[in-house]
C-alpha cells in the first residue's frame, strides 16, 4: 500500500514537472497515436520503443512506449533508473519479481493497471497472452542488466 502511494507520487511530481518544462519552453506537448514513432529497442531485441518525451539515455525524467510481441518471455533483469512506473496500455502483462524465470510469481496486468519497478530490482516478464503495450516514465538515464539464469 505504501509502495503504492509513493508511485503514485512519483508519478504526480513527474506529471508537474513535465508540464513544467513544456510550459517554460513555452511549447505543448501532444503525439497522437498515428504519429508515433515506434522502433526496435537496442536493448531488448524483439522489441519496439517510442520515446515521447525527454532522452533515456540523458538523466532526467522520460517517457517512453514499449511494444511486445505475442508470447515475448523478457528474463530477470533490472534497471539504473533512479526511479521508474508503468501503465499496461493494451493487452495483459504478466509481471514477476525475482532473480530467476518463475512462472508461479507472475501477476497478470490488465490495461490500466500501474505499477512500478524500484532500482536495481530484478523482474521479468511475459505477454503470453497477445501484443502488449506499456508506457513507461522514469527517471533516466536507463538501461538493462540482464541476470544470468541457473541451467
């Protein structure tokens, strides 16, 4: 519940300050659905990312896209990013926390559904169900660590 309303902060404080530098730079921000710009992720082949706000790579805050495939099995890994949520757009979204591939410990995440991934926090996941989409905004810059799994 706590680590609930601390995403949900988070998020607000994020929403503010984006808001704040689209308004200081005196430009509005709005993609429409048709203009996004998806493309294959350097860092999760299989996968496609639309940034739609600020740099990744850059520290600060983002926002970004991120469209898997039908049956995408994404390992344990974890990310830097010193904070750092999501919301299911499309599909369900089967999220796990843990070191290793663990079927049992997957959660199902409906459209709508927000959660958040703490730094340095292994998880994985699977859209065994179909195509899914989550937006992702965090606090880069980001990347990927991936967990070696036992044989």
């Amino acid at each position: 519940m706590l680590t609930d309303r601390v995403g949900l902060v988070l998020l607000l404080g994020l929403s503010l300050a984006a808001a704040a530098l689209a308004q200081s730079s005196g430009e509005s921000i709005a993609i429409l659905p048709h203009d996004i710009a998806w493309k294959a992720s350097p860092r999760a082949p299989g996968l496609e990312t639309a940034v739609t706000f600020g740099d990744p790579t850059k520290p600060g805050p983002y926002v970004m896209r991120v469209k898997f495939p039908a049956g995408y099995k994404l390992m344990p890994h974890f990310h830097p990013d010193e904070w750092r949520t999501g919301i299911v757009l499309s599909g369900n979204y089967y999220f796990g926390l843990g070191e290793q591939w663990d079927e049992s410990k997957l959660k199902p995440y409906t459209p709508g559904t927000f959660f958040s991934e703490p730094k340095g926090v292994p998880h994985f996941v699977w859209t065994k169900d179909g195509e899914v989409i989550i937006q992702v905004t965090a606090m880069g810059p980001t990347g990927i660590t991936r967990i070696p799994q036992k044989q």
